[in-house]
C-alpha cells in the first residue's frame, strides 16, 4: 500500500500542472518563497502571490501565449493585499490555452534585477470546470486501480488462486474509472472526450489504454489455465504507468491553427 501510495501522489505532484515552488535571496537578510501555479480555470482570474518585500524593490508581472514569439505583456507592480504582494493574469476564455509568464523583480537603488523562475518562464496551462460527481470518482476509482493492480499482482506472485478474480475486479475499475470517468473529465476540461491514439498523442490517456489493454491480456490469459507470470508482469507495467508525471503531453490549444492539439511537454522540467 506505501508503494502505491507513494505511486499515486509522485505521478499527481510531478505533473506539469502542479504549481511550481521557487525560492531565491534578494539581499543578505531575505529569502523569497513563491508558489507560482501551472493550471488555472478558463474565465477566472489568475492569482500570483509573493511574500511582502522592502520599499526600494519592485515586483513586475510579465505574460504572453504560449507558445508563441509574442510581445510580453507587462501587468501593473504587485500591490499589497492582506498580507501578501500579489499581481493577476488575464481571464482566458479558450479552453486548453497556454500563458507563459516569470516576475521580474527590481532594485533600482543598486541597480539589481532579478528574474523568477530563474532558468525559464512558468507554463499554466487554462480548464474548463470539472463537476465534482465526475472528478471524483475518477479520481477515486484510478487510486483504487493502482491499489488492485498491485495486490492482484502479489496474489499472483504468491500463488494464491484468488489473483485471476482481482484481475477482473482491477480490470474494470480501469474501465470505469479511466475509460468511462477520464472522457468526461476531459470533456469538461478540454473539450473533447479522447485525444490519445488513435486520434491523438495524449499520453495520460494514452497510459490509461495501455493500462487496460495490459489487464485485459492478463485476464483473458488466465481464463483457461493459471499463467501467473502474465497477471504479475500487468501489475509491474501499470506501477511503471503511474511513475509517468501526470498530464505529460496533454491537450493543448494551437494560437497557430485555432484547434487543440495534443501538447508536447519535456519530462524533466515537469519534475523540478
């Protein structure tokens, strides 16, 4: 169960849509934390938050489409709000858009400036709203999956008999919580039910497919005869799947064509 857990959190928390924490030293005595988010609601405002900083700095919020060669757009200086500085990107009304956006922040009493993040603009990445009787059960159902593949795997590993009817109870908890909930969670996020293969590249459904195409072999492999080896060796994959950061190559609107497209995100900026 730790492993699935820690399966499970590592692929939600290392997604490109997580937010992103940054932390840099402005002088000798101060140390700026942000958390600076990657995924936003269409029709909402944007809210970009850092700590309160001395009266000689300023703090500029830069954005534009992304991704694009655009102008940066230049929001107004962070002003105060409660206990924070804090600055807002524009409504976006498309679903799937992109803004790229970083904060400049400036001493011009000792001519210093200092750029967050420091190696490259932040991605956010807009959705629609997700109903929560859709959201949760997906959600819900595709932890319960990872869980029951891997004791399904371990009853298998074992010997115990019991393997081949977990494997049909893990099967279809794939099917209904990724090829049943997942559409319409990507419906009302992005506008369309499935963009993975055969239409597309997205990879998280295109994990899910893979996910159910591996338990469906596993289960139709053991109708028959015992080949324990098949139902462990679909355990051991969908346990890769779910090390894959979530949302990698998700859905993304083209400012070029004016459609969505399947978006091209690197592995290793998603991680750090």
């Amino acid at each position: 169960m730790i492993i699935t857990g820690s399966a499970f959190v590592f692929q939600r928390y290392t997604g490109p849509t997580y937010p992103k924490k940054v932390s840099v030293q402005i002088d000798d005595t101060t140390t700026l934390g942000l958390t600076l988010p990657r995924s936003g609601n269409v029709n909402e405002e944007v809210r970009i938050e850092m700590p309160p900083i001395s009266w000689d700095w300023s703090a500029r919020l830069y954005h534009r489409p992304y991704p694009t060669d655009t102008e940066w757009v230049l929001n107004p200086p962070f002003w105060p709000e409660g206990d924070k500085f804090v600055s807002y990107l524009p409504k976006v009304a498309q679903k799937a858009a992109k803004l790229e956006y970083y904060i400049e922040i400036e001493n011009s009493f000792e001519g210093k400036t200092i750029i967050l993040p420091t190696d490259e603009p932040v991605v956010i990445r807009y959705k629609g709203a997700v109903p929560a009787w859709a959201l949760l059960p997906h959600i819900l159902l595709m932890s319960i999956a990872l869980l029951l593949s891997s004791l399904t795997g371990l009853l298998g590993a074992v010997g115990k008999p019991s393997f081949r009817l977990w494997g049909v109870i893990t099967i279809s908890t794939i099917l209904l919580g990724g090829l049943v909930f997942g559409p319409i969670v990507q419906k009302f996020a992005f506008g369309e039910f499935w963009t993975g293969f055969p239409l597309g590249f997205d990879l998280t459904d295109n994990k899910t497919l893979i996910m159910f195409v591996v338990w469906a072999i596993a289960c139709i492999a053991n109708l028959k005869k015992e080949r324990r080896m098949v139902t462990v060796a679909a355990s051991v994959i969908t346990l890769a799947i779910y090390l894959i950061p979530h949302s990698l190559r998700g859905s993304e609107f083209s400012y070029e064509t004016g459609e969505i497209v399947t978006g091209v995100i690197s592995l290793i900026p998603s991680i750090f």
